[in-house]
C-alpha cells in the first residue's frame, strides 16, 4: 500500500466546522432518520446529513418535519438538509432550523431528480438556474450569518446538469462558491439520468482541481456510484475530491464505513457476519419505532431488513417472511426463527 493511499483518509474542514474523517453519509430520502443516522456514526461515518426537509413544510410547520430533523445521541456532528424552490423561503426555513435544532450546517439541496421536486423550481432544477441557486445561497448565508451565537457553514449538493448536453455543473457550483457556499458536493449524474447510468467522476475530477485552484480552502465532496469500499478509495484517489458521500451503498451496510475506514487506513477491510447485520437492523427498527410508533416503523424496516440480508445464505426465504411483519414481536419471531439472536 502507498504512503498515497495511506492518506485518503483524512479531517475535512467546511468553514470553521471541523470534522475528524472525510467519511459522509449523503441525505437520503426515505432512509436517513436519525435511526439510521446513528447506526452510520457508531459504523464510523465522519458526517451525517438529514434526508430532504421541505422549507415550505417546514416554516408552515406542517408534516413531520420535525422528526427528520431530530439527532441521534451518538451524533457529535451533522447537516441538515433543505429543499425548495424561493431563496426567501428557505432562508426562513434555514433560520427556523437553527432556532429548533443544535445542526452543525445547513446544506441546499440542488440536485434531486425526482419529478414531483423539480416540478416546484427545487432540486436539480436550480443546478439549470445558476443564478437563482446563486441568489438562494447568498439570501441563507446572510440569514444564517445574523444568527448570533452561531457559526453554520452553509453548502450545496448539485447535479452535474440537466442533461448530457445541459452541463452546468461548472457555474452553478462557481455561483454558490462565490454567493458564499462554505462546500460544494457533486452528484455526476444528469437529471435525465435520475439513478441510472453511471456517474461521471471525470466531472467530479475537474470540478475539484477547479475550485481547489480558484478557492483554496473550499472542499469538495464526491457522491454516485459508492457501493464498495474499493470504490470510495477510488474516487478519492482518481478525482482528488475531499470527502465521500454514501447514499444507496450506505442502505443496509452501515457498515461500509467501517471497512472503507479499515481499508484507507490500512490498505485492507474484512467482512460483516450475518448475525451482525441482523442484529443492526433490529436496532433501527427499535429506534425508528420509538421515534416514529410501532407501525410506521414496522412498515418502514420491510425494506431496510431486505436490504441488510442482501446477500447472506437463506436471504431470499428471509425477505419473504420479513415483509409480512407489522409488529416488533412479528421481527423478533421471524429473526429467531432463522436463527438470529435479537436483544432488547
């Protein structure tokens, strides 16, 4: 292993917030509550993001914003994350976040493909629009700035574009840098790619050794296609990116930060046994109901127990009897019945 290769590994600074590894978890929709979130900080993870809160829900005070927003004991350090569409609105919604929460950065969401999102003038559409995520970015930095008593980077997760032809990732990342983004994090993927294809890490490439040369100081953090650790230590060697962020790769493997970490540090990772990986999800799903009740939680962890057995030996059989379970006492059956020690 490399003296290079050693290095990866590394503290990661967003304005005057520092952080001890460059090992994040991305916000993502559906998943990262803070159940899941602290299962991801025990596992290692550097730094963790909320999925997508609603400014519009959230000054409204409408759904469960709140909830999203909620931090797990374990978590020294975390961002929440904003959508919507008028600057004005989400810097109230940024200001309504720092009275509520102890949120360590906001970040702006400018890049999620989903329809019913973009529609609105939010997420990825604002990677189309430079301008306006420039002037969404000034408008909650200043807002966030006149907060007395607290210093929160503000920072922005874009798309590489709108489509193949439609890149724009270079001014809108410029835009939010000089509107006062303290971090830029590129998805290289277009919205008409949505979560198909593959990423672009070239783009990624090139967008760090620009903002490294243009704004020394400011990082940039790298998502898409992070499914393995191998593949991490790859995209920080081959792009020169600053950190990582796991979203899909991170769902039912916390544990890939763990063996990421293991494997920058020393050039190797060992696997996770089954017994592990059940016994995690049963923790979530204890979490997640004492945050959210029984049955949502239930209902919510069908999917999160199929993906921690992805893999394992009898897994296909599992997933049959686990999405049946509507109560923790059905888990609890179901587990043991297959073998698996649960505890309290």
């Amino acid at each position: 292993m490399s003296i290079e290769e050693r290095s990866l590994y590394h503290p990661v600074r967003i304005g005057a917030l520092e952080l001890p590894g460059n090992l994040f978890l991305a916000p993502v929709a559906g998943y990262s509550d803070r159940a899941f979130r602290s299962l991801c900080v025990e596992c290692g993870a550097s730094f963790t993001y909320t999925e997508m809160v609603s400014s519009e829900a959230l000054v409204r005070s409408s759904g469960r914003t709140g909830t999203l927003m909620l931090r797990a004991p374990n978590e020294t350090r975390y961002a929440v994350q904003l959508f919507g569409s008028e600057p004005e609105r989400v810097a109230d919604a940024a200001r309504i976040v720092l009275e509520t929460t102890t949120a360590d950065c906001i970040d702006i969401n400018a890049g999620c493909p989903v329809p019913k999102i973009w529609k609105t003038g939010a997420g990825s559409a604002l990677t189309r629009d430079p301008e306006r995520l420039g002037r969404m970015v000034r408008t909650v930095v200043q807002t966030v700035s006149s907060c007395q008593d607290r210093n929160v980077p503000v920072t922005v997760k874009i798309r590489s574009g709108w489509e193949e032809h439609r890149l724009t990732w270079k001014e809108a990342a410029l835009a939010a840098i000089e509107a006062g983004a303290a971090a830029v994090t590129l998805h290289p993927r277009t919205k008409a790619q949505g979560y198909e294809g593959t990423s672009r890490w070239d783009l990624l490439a090139e967008l760090s050794d620009l903002v490294h040369t243009t704004h020394p100081g400011i990082p940039v953090f790298g998502s898409g296609d992070l499914f393995t650790p191998e593949s991490a230590r790859d995209m920080l060697s081959r792009t020169g990116c600053d950190a990582v962020m796991f979203a899909r790769g991170a769902m039912g493997n916390p544990f890939i930060f763990t063996q990421t970490k293991a494997l920058l540090q020393t050039g190797s990772c060992s696997g996770v046994s089954p017994q592990i990986r059940m016994n995690a999800g049963w923790r979530e799903l204890l979490q997640l109901a004492a945050d959210s009740g029984e049955p949502v939680a239930c209902r919510e962890m069908r999917k999160r127990f199929s993906a921690y057995s992805k893999g394992i030996e009898g897994g296909a059989l599992l997933r049959t009897e686990l999405v049946r379970a509507s109560t923790i006492a059905d888990y609890r059956r179901i587990l043991e019945a297959f073998g698996f020690t649960v505890r309290e």
